[in-house]
C-alpha cells in the first residue's frame, strides 16, 4: 500500500478511502465527487443538492458552497475527502430527484440559499405561469417532502396562476 501512496498510484483521501487518480496531460485528475459518494456511501442511495441544483430553476437563489451538499439514506455530517468538503444529511428524498423536488427542497433551504420566502414565492409564481414546472407534481413533492410552510407557499403560488 504504501509502495502505491509514494509512486502516486494511490491517493489518500480520508482514513480507509483511498483514490486511483486518472491521469491527464495536465496531471492527476481528482476523483469525481459522485466517485466518491460511491466509495463512502456504499450501496446506499444518495443525491447532490445545493446551490448547483438550485441556482438553475430561475427562482432567485445564486448562492454558492464551499462543500457539497448530499442527501443520503446512511449517514449526517461534514466530511472532508483529499481537498473537497462534503454535508452529508441522513434525509428523505425521491428515487428520482425532478426539478420540482428541487424547488421544494429550495424552499426547505431558502435561508442557507440566502433568498426570502416572498421572493422565491413570487418567482415560483411567475415560473408556474410561464409552464416551467409540473404544478401538480410541484404540489405532490411539496406534500410529501415539504413542511406545511412550504405546502402553503406552493399552494399560493399555485393559486396566483389561477389554477387551483
């Protein structure tokens, strides 16, 4: 093993978690981050939220991490791997995440996305006037993922389209 460390075949990246860096003309290439999710993770399921999911539904968040953030179904916590950050949170979430699971999930973390409530209700608004979303989907993620806050705001939201 550490024959494999010294000749950079091998790169530590936490205790027990070990990469095979890819090599590019530039150098080593780092482990993708969803490489390793599946290396710590095992065979759990798990799914990258955050800024990168949020910023692009239109809904006024612009936020950025320094970590990543991931729902899981095994562990909870901030974990550093080789020289990236990761939020691990033990939380439910969909087989397969639709971006309307990712306003709710938005509207569940308006705070660390830094966007008022008003604001994202009104931008919610207008992206279900402008057929952006499945507004009954948008409804469904937001009864089973939402607290009622969240239910209520995308019920409104809903409503200001005439569509109830």
């Amino acid at each position: 093993m550490s024959e494999c460390l010294e000749s950079g075949q091998l790169v530590k990246l936490a205790g027990g978690l070990y990469a095979c860096p890819r090599k590019s003309r530039f150098g080593a290439l780092p482990p993708t981050d969803d490489a390793v999710m599946r290396a710590f993770l095992g065979r759990s399921r798990y799914v990258f939220t955050g800024p990168e999911s949020w910023n692009p539904l239109g809904l006024g968040s612009t936020a950025m991490f320094a970590s990543r953030l991931v729902y899981n179904t095994k562990r909870s916590g901030e974990f550093q791997f080789g020289n990236k950050r990761f939020v691990l949170r033990r939380v439910r979430f969909p087989r397969k995440p639709t971006p309307e699971w990712f306003a709710v999930d938005l509207l569940e973390n308006h705070g660390m996305a830094g966007v008022e409530l008003g604001v994202l209700e009104t931008n919610l608004s207008g992206a279900l006037l402008a057929g952006r979303f499945d507004q009954d989907r948008l409804v469904r993620m937001a009864e089973e993922f939402g607290t009622q806050a969240t239910q209520a705001l995308v019920k409104r939201a809903r409503a200001a389209t005439g569509r109830e």
